[in-house]
C-alpha cells in the first residue's frame, strides 16, 4: 500500500508541474500578432 501512495503522489507531482508549466507559458508569454499573407496558385486578378 505505501509504494501506491507513493506512486499517486509522484504522479500527482509530475501532473501539477505540467499544469502548472502550461498555464505560466499561456499567462506571461503572448505571442506577437502579424500578418500572414500567401499566393494562391491559379488565380487570376481581373482588372476593371
């Protein structure tokens, strides 16, 4: 019985820290906003 206890603490350990790591990577680093911009292939403008 101990070596479960263990094991869900150390589980439970390794899945806070996950937690933990992905809500500080969405709370303090916002990724920076720019335009994407790609060719289209067959595609003719038409000019009016």
């Amino acid at each position: 019985m101990p070596s479960l206890i263990r094991f869900v603490i150390f589980t439970g350990f390794i899945v806070g820290m996950g937690y933990g790591g992905l809500y500080v990577l969405a709370t303090y680093f916002e990724p920076e906003p720019k335009e994407i911009t790609k060719s289209l292939r067959n595609v003719k403008l038409r000019a009016n």
